[in-house]
C-alpha cells in the first residue's frame, strides 16, 4: 500500500495526542497529579494540538475536503465515520475536563467525571482508527488481530512519553508514570514484534490463478497489462518496499521507537539536574521517529489482493 | 446510506465470455467514451499525451497465459465492477456516497456527495474502482444505469455500452437472479463462475470459462513435436530457400 504522508502524521499524532489526554485525564482525576493551571494549559493544549493537527491534515489527503462533515454520517456500517463521530464527541468531555483544570483548577466531582468519560471516548477513538484498517479483508497484513490493540498500545505508549516529559519539564516527576512508560514500551515492543511474526508466517497465500479462477489451468502470468502506464489501482495498492531494506528498517524502528526511548526514560531516573527534562524529551524525539518509521512500514509490507490482477504471484 | 439493502429485486450483471474475447478494447474503450459524457462524467486522463498517460477507466482488459506448453492458454480477462451482493466498498463508505441500490443491486457512487477518501478502493479486491485525479472523486462501473433504462434510446441500446461495443459477442448482459433469464441459462450451461468466491463478497458478474480444446489442439508436448515435424523445412526445402535468399539479396 502506498504510504500517504498526511495518513502517516494524522495516526501517529493524534494517537500520540489521544494517549497524553487519556493519561492526563486518569492522572488527574486519580489525585496523582496536581492540576495545577499551567501544567493543565500546556498539557490539554498540547493533546489538542497533536489530535486536532492530525485529524486536519487526514483531510489532506481528501479529494473534497469542504465535503469533509458527510464523513460523520455513516456510523453504522464505516469505521471510518465512527472514528470521525468519535474524535468529535471527545472534545466535549475532554474539553469540560480541562477547563475544570486550567480555569478552577480542580479536577475532582463533576470535573473528574469528565476527565473519564474524555479518556473512554479517546480510547475508543483510537479503538476506530485501528479498525478501519483491521476490517479491511483485502489485506492480509492488516486484516490481522494484533492491528488494532497495536494502535490501542501505541497511542498509550506514545501519549505516556510525552506525559512523562512534561511532568519532567514542569519539575513534577512522577515515579509511577516513568515506571507505566517502561511498562508500555515493553508491551509496544512485544505486541510489534509479534505482529511482525505473524506477519511473515506463510497463513493461505492467494495466486493469480485463484483471483482469475485460471488457476485450473495450471499457472498464471500475465502476458500483457491493460494499459501502457500504471494506473490509479498500482498507484496506491501496488507499493511495496524490498524485503531487504524492510529488515534494516524494521531493526531501525524498534531502535528508535522502542529502545532508545526506554533507554531515555530509565536514565530520568537518575537524580542528576537537568537529566530527567532532558532525557524525557529525548525519548519523545526518538519515539515520534521511530512511529513514524513504524507507521510507514506498516503501509508499505501490507500487499493489497488486487496485485494479484496485475502481476504479483502469491498476496 | 452504505447500510446494504436486505437484498435486491434483482440482480444485474455482466456475463463474460472467456472463450471468445480477443482482447480487442473495444468494451473498454467503449466505455470511457460512454462514462466520460454519462452518469459520473467526467472521467478524466492525466498527461494523455505525455510520456505518463493514465487516468480513471472503469473497464480494464488484462491478458494472463495460464498453463505451460501445448496444454498452456492465452485468456483475455475484462475487469469491471462485479456489483457484489456483499461489497465492503459500499459499508466501509463514511459519507452514504456509495450505495447499493435496492431495486436492482446495482453500486454506484454519488459524485455530489463523494469526498474522495479512497478507503472503497482499499476495501474492493477486484480494484473496480478508481480515483479521478481531476475530479477528486472515486469513479466505479454503473452497469451503464443511464443506458439501461434510457427511453431515448432504442431498445437494442439499452444495455451497458460495454457489451454493444463486444464485437464478438463475448459479453452478456441481464438479470442474474433470475434463473429463468438468458444469462442465468448461459452460466448454468457454461459453468460461469464468480471471482474469489471464498471471501463472501458474492460478486454478481460471472465469467465463462474458455471451453475445453478440442482433441486435436489438446496436444502433449510430444504430440506437437510430432505433428509438427512434417511441416519442418526439409533438408532440400532449405537449400533453396537459401539459394533463393542469396539470388534476391543480389
């Protein structure tokens, strides 16, 4: 599949930012964390930011964008509506949360409510976006159980580090969340790591001559191609990256979205200044490159049945 | 609405025959030139007269060989829409512009209402449908719906402009749940089959399997070797092919 850069950024940062809303709002209305005006201002505007960025540039990739709102009517049979409905839902809950926060702050009672019913509808949010890719049945890759309790875990993952660095920066560490950071990187990595295994399990393959229904024929080539240039369908469903640099980028992406930023989180424990504020941010920087890196590859290895038409032997 | 009706009164569809296309384009050429001015008009090329021509068609004709040597065959292979009874291009739609239409199964796209987020192309295992670049729209067959019941046009028009243009009378047109109609009878008797019937998304269309060969083409690789040796050239044949070669190149 061909990775769009705007479905990229829009996954990657509006999980990233669905995870800091969803641990604000727990921490918060757990009485863990003070919510103290500031704190709260830079925090929800930051998960806003990161959710609203990406579900703007989602729209990028629309051939009418100014349609955009019919996208919030079919809920009952699309994904993709539901995740939009759902993104939008969201606000009000997480918007009272952080008013509660930033203008009285307090985030007990009502407020509190609020904070959970905002990181119920986040989750499902997140919930909606993995399955629009994990209902999808024309590619195998995606159409897979791992897919979507790995945009669950890595919009959690994502959103813990960017909550811990900011707890860091504001000078209010909290041990606990290092130690639930530390927590979901590992689950992150396993959860990957094993979705990459499934992956390249050999599960029924199809072949030309199933698609054709040639097959009984014996094997199936393609002789010549309906026209002179690739098309729309190769275009966008034909992309797939070489198994050799796949590895390479594989090995690259539990480096920088699982490693280095678990590396990054256990050295803020040490109590040298400066090092927590530091190191936090850094594991910020290293996990949104390797999602990214991540991300891209999770478009790139998925190999839609429609190759089969146009030359690909087995999908 | 992209909830799918509880079934259609009918169910229209193509019938195509594998054995006697040629692959001569003329249904998908046919085809553009019907839908470029038709219901989803219009269906536009980019760079058509660069070096990177392409652009949305709805109608794509592929040639496979199948089979090795003697027993092997070259099989045309037309790829439209199969207006599946079952298509995900239609629920996973988020804005109700594509649709299935309950009087007679046929899917369509509203372009008026269409945003252009390709996730129908990502959900069709066929690739029916394509993205107009130009348009911003998905683009699909429509069984030509502005041909088949058009009163303006006469009566032998009034089928999709794909199957007027087949010159060889390879593609079939009518009524598929019906087992009283003549492409029902065609399937029934030809063996027609629907594309990957194994993922549920019950296609409409039907292909027609290219026929048995007959026993003196189905040759094994050494009956060929055989029957095609007489009409080797001869050792004497080929003296004088070459003697006629030099005299001419003179």
């Amino acid at each position: 599949m061909h990775p769009a850069y705007s479905v990229i950024f829009f996954t990657c940062a509006s999980g990233a930012g669905y995870g800091l809303l969803i641990w604000l709002a727990l921490l918060g209305a757990a009485g863990q964390v003070e919510p103290e005006r500031w704190l709260g201002a830079v925090g929800f505007g930051l998960a806003f930011g990161l959710i609203t960025l990406g579900l703007l540039s989602s729209t990028f990739h629309l051939g009418h964008p100014e349609r955009a709102w019919r996208a919030f009517s079919q809920w009952r049979s699309s994904w993709l509506s539901r995740e939009g409905v759902m993104a939008v839902i969201t606000y009000a809950p997480a918007g009272l949360a952080a008013i509660g926060w930033v203008a009285f702050e307090t985030s007990g009672g009502l407020w509190g409510l609020a904070a959970l019913l905002a990181a119920a509808c986040a989750l499902l949010t997140v919930y909606c976006t993995g399955m629009i890719y994990a209902s999808l049945r024309t590619i195998p890759q995606w159409h897979n159980p791992l897919v979507t309790p790995l945009y669950l875990v890595l919009g959690l993952m994502t959103g813990a580090l960017l909550a811990n660095a900011l707890l860091h920066a504001f000078g209010r560490p909290l041990a606990g969340l290092s130690w639930l950071t530390i927590g979901l990187l590992v689950i992150g990595l396993a959860l990957k790591t094993a979705y990459w295994r499934t992956m390249s399990r050999t599960g029924k393959t199809y072949s030309a001559g199933d698609a054709t229904g040639l097959g009984r024929y014996g094997k199936v080539r393609p002789l010549d191609p309906p026209h002179t240039q690739p098309n729309y369908v190769q275009r966008e469903m034909g992309f797939h990256v070489a198994r050799k640099h796949a590895q390479k980028l594989r090995k690259l992406a539990v480096l920088l979205g699982f490693l280095a930023p678990l590396i990054c989180t256990a050295l803020a424990f040490s109590p040298i200044p400066g090092l927590g504020v530091t190191a936090t941010i850094a594991a910020v920087v290293f996990a949104g490159a390797g999602m990214a890196l991540e991300r891209w590859l999770f478009f790139a290895q998925a190999q839609h049945l429609v190759t089969l038409y146009y030359g690909a032997e087995t999908a | 609405m992209t909830s799918l009706p509880q079934g259609t009164g009918k169910k229209l569809g193509l019938v195509i025959d594998l054995d006697t296309c040629v692959g001569c384009q003329a249904c998908a050429t046919s085809c553009k030139e019907w839908n470029t001015g038709g219901y989803s008009a219009p269906l536009t090329d980019q760079d058509p007269y660069g070096p990177d021509p392409h652009g949305a068609w709805l109608n794509r004709i592929h040639a496979y060989e199948a089979g090795e040597g003697a027993a092997g065959r070259t099989v045309h292979f037309p790829r439209s829409c199969l207006h599946c009874e079952e298509p995900d291009c239609v629920t996973v739609c988020p804005t109700g512009a594509s649709y299935k239409r309950a009087e007679d199964g046929i899917v369509l796209v509203n372009p008026e209402t269409c945003i252009g987020c390709k996730l129908c192309s990502w959900a069709c295992p066929y690739g029916a449908r394509e993205y107009d670049e130009a348009d911003g729209v998905m683009k699909k067959c429509t069984l030509c719906v502005d041909r088949i019941y058009n009163q303006n046009l006469s009566a032998e028009d009034r089928v999709p402009a794909c199957v007027r243009a087949c010159p060889t009378g390879a593609r079939h047109f009518g009524d598929i749940g019906d087992p009283a109609s003549g492409v029902s009878k065609l399937v029934a008797e030809r063996g027609g089959y629907g594309l990957l019937p194994e993922f549920g998304y019950k296609p409409v269309n039907r292909y027609l399997p290219p026929r048995p060969k007959s026993p003196g083409q189905a040759l094994s690789s050494a009956g060929q070797a055989a029957e095609a040796a007489p009409l080797a050239p001869s050792p004497t044949a080929d003296l004088f092919f070459r003697w006629a070669d030099r005299v001419l190149s003179r």
